[in-house]
C-alpha cells in the first residue's frame, strides 16, 4: 500500500508529479543513463539487476532491455554474477561494483585489489558512468520501496 496519495500499484510516474522539478529532473537524469551513458547494454543492464537484487524492487526486477536483444538467460543468472560463464570479466567486475556500492561503499573504495582487476576491465570515463548510473538506481529504487509506490509496474528500457 503506498504510504503517499492514492497511487495505483502500477503508477510509477503519478507520484513524481507531487515533486514536479525535481521528478523532472530525476526522469532527465534517467534518461542521460540509458540513452546517452557509455555503458554497453550489457554490462549497464548487469549492474542495474544486481542493485535491483539490493532494492527488493519489483520494478527493476521485472524491468528488461528487450530493444538491446538481452535474452531471459542473461537475466537469470543475474544472482551468480561472479561464477557464471555468460558474463564477461568486465561484466563481473560491473556486477561486484554494484553489488559492492550497494552494500559496502567504504569496502569498495578502500579495496586496492578491487581496483587492481578494475582498471584494466573498465576505463575511467566507464567507472564514473557504472558510479553515477548506480547512484541513479539504488536512489530510485530505495525511494520506491520505501514510499510502496510503482510496485506492480513493468517497464520496457
């Protein structure tokens, strides 16, 4: 139930409205991650899935980027991130950033052997994409859940 006005369970972008400028700008900052970041689809939809994971969101969680020809398979192994085979090395490392920012954010920044295996996967312009569009998703889907608005939605990226 949500815990502001009277939202439906899939009105995602009603309770915006009660915070025009700064719904409107959190939807331009939405946008500058999926259609001007440098993250390939791949890796971004990886990360974004591992933060979901850390949500509990629904909304990210049944969200897919099937204009990127990301099939169910890449979505279900979202969990094994670090073992599976389907993901690159890059992809992992994108995946434990993730996971990382999420759950440990002074680990993450005080690991040197992190950052040893990160570089040479990411480039600096990639590692401050993968930060700014993790800020993006672990804001908005803690900002869902906690207010219980948008639940029942399934978005297409």
């Amino acid at each position: 139930m949500a815990r502001i006005g009277g939202f439906a369970d899939d009105d995602i972008v009603g309770w915006l409205g009660l915070s025009p400028t700064l719904g409107g700008a959190l939807g331009s900052y939405a946008d500058a991650v999926y259609n001007r970041g440098r993250l390939d689809a791949r890796t971004r939809e990886l990360a974004r899935m591992v933060i979901a994971g850390h949500n509990e969101c629904a909304v990210c969680r049944n969200t897919r980027a099937e204009a990127s020809g990301l099939d169910e398979e890449f979505y279900l192994h979202v969990d094994d991130w670090a073992t599976w085979a389907g993901y690159t090395p890059a992809e992992r490392v994108a995946a434990e950033f993730a996971h990382r920012f999420a759950t440990d954010h002074v680990g993450l920044r005080e690991d040197e052997e992190f950052w040893e295996r990160c570089h040479p996967a990411l480039s600096d312009e990639l590692i401050v994409d993968l930060a700014l569009s993790c800020a993006l998703w672990l804001g908005q889907g803690r900002a869902l859940r906690v207010l219980d608005v948008g639940q029942a939605c399934r978005l297409t990226v």
